[in-house]
C-alpha cells in the first residue's frame, strides 16, 4: 500500500465533494459562491462559472483517483481515504457556507 495514492484519494474525495454544490447550482441556473467572485469564496458566481468550476472539480478529482495508482472500490483504506477526504470538506463547506443561506446551527446560550 502505498500511502502517496491514499493523500491523492483523499483530495480526489474532497475534489469530488466539492463538486456537487457548483453542478446542482449552475445546473439550477442559481448563482453560488466560487474562488471567482467578489470577494473570492464569499461573493456570488454566475451559473456558467458554476458549471466549470463544478466541472473542472470533477475532472481533477477523476485524475486523482482513477488515474493514481489502482483505486479499488473493494480495498478499504481506499475507499476510507476518498470518504474521509469528502466528508472532512463537505464539513468545512457546510461550515463555512452556512452562514450564507442560514445553515449553521444556532449556537446555544
């Protein structure tokens, strides 16, 4: 096992996660925060640069786990690695962006 293609798994699942949210927006035709807007992360995109970031997402996230070492969906410590790596930023994310669409918990007295 080779623990270089674990640390490509891990950012491919976060590169992965990170999709979702810019397809579904630009699909929608809804704008949503990008490292384009302004200020970078916090203002709104079109649903154009969506859809290319979104797609750009996958196709980073396609060469670092299809194209790095043997991925196999039956290898645990593959699969462990690609998950965690999506879970950990759709958290971040979650955090992060939430407070722009009233996500974020409110935080208890």
């Amino acid at each position: 096992m080779n623990w270089l293609d674990l640390i490509a798994y891990f950012f491919g699942g976060a590169f992965l996660t990170n999709a979702i949210p810019h397809v579904v927006a630009g699909m929608m035709g809804e704008p949503f925060q990008s490292p384009f807007a302004k200020p970078p992360g916090e203002g709104l995109s079109s649903s154009t640069v969506n859809i290319l970031w979104g797609f750009f997402n996958l196709f980073v996230g396609y060469l670092l786990v299809c194209r790095v070492g043997e991925f196999g969906l039956r290898t645990t410590s593959h699969v462990a690695a690609l998950g965690i790596g999506g879970l950990m930023l759709g958290v971040l994310l979650a955090r992060r962006f939430g407070r722009f669409h009233g996500g974020n918990e409110p935080e208890r007295s």
